[in-house]
C-alpha cells in the first residue's frame, strides 16, 4: 500500500486539501459535498473476514464449554446475538437455539 502520503489532520478541511492534492477526493456538485476515493487495495482489505472469527463448525456439532459460557455472558449483558455468533463462529440461529435449550432469553 506504500507510505502515508501525510500527517494526521486535525480538521476534515486539511484532509480534503490532502486528498484532493494526491487524486482521491471529488466534489459532488448535486449534493454539495466532498467524497474521498478509497483505492482498491485498501477497501478489500478493509472486508477481509475479521481475524476474530474462525471457519463455522459442522451444524449439529456439539458447543463447547468455552462457546457456552460465552454465549452466557452475551445473553447476560444484553449483547447482540449476531455479534456473538461472528465472534465464536456459529450461526445466529444456532445462537438463539442453543440459548433456548439452556432456558436463557436472547
């Protein structure tokens, strides 16, 4: 992707200036605003599959402790389901299903 072709800015006025010196931003006339041109590289890295999540396992596969307990503490703190299920590699609605079968509510 090569070096930074600036500093951090400060103000979004100095960064449009930057981008516009470098190629990546563009008026919009119609709607009266500035957009910044993400290069290619960097916008498919920025949709790889986050390191945090692992391949899902087979459906019907038995849940591991550590998977139990996590999805507990979820359920505990109100934390969204689908997040949970990214995190730890499971459908949602494997999710959902197996907060059922220990009689939690998602």
């Amino acid at each position: 992707m090569g070096d930074p072709q600036s500093e951090w800015r400060d103000s979004e006025a100095e960064a449009v200036r930057d981008a516009r010196r470098i190629g990546l931003a563009s008026w919009d006339g119609e709607r009266r605003e500035w957009f910044v041109a993400i290069p290619a590289e960097i916008e498919r890295k920025a949709f790889r599959q986050p390191a945090t999540t692992r391949q899902r396992p087979a459906p019907g596969s038995p849940w591991t402790p550590q998977e139990v307990a996590q999805l507990e503490a979820a359920i505990a703190d109100r934390s969204d389901i689908a997040t949970l299920a990214l995190r730890i590699g499971r459908s949602r609605d494997a999710c959902a299903a197996q907060a059922r079968r220990l009689g939690l509510r998602p």
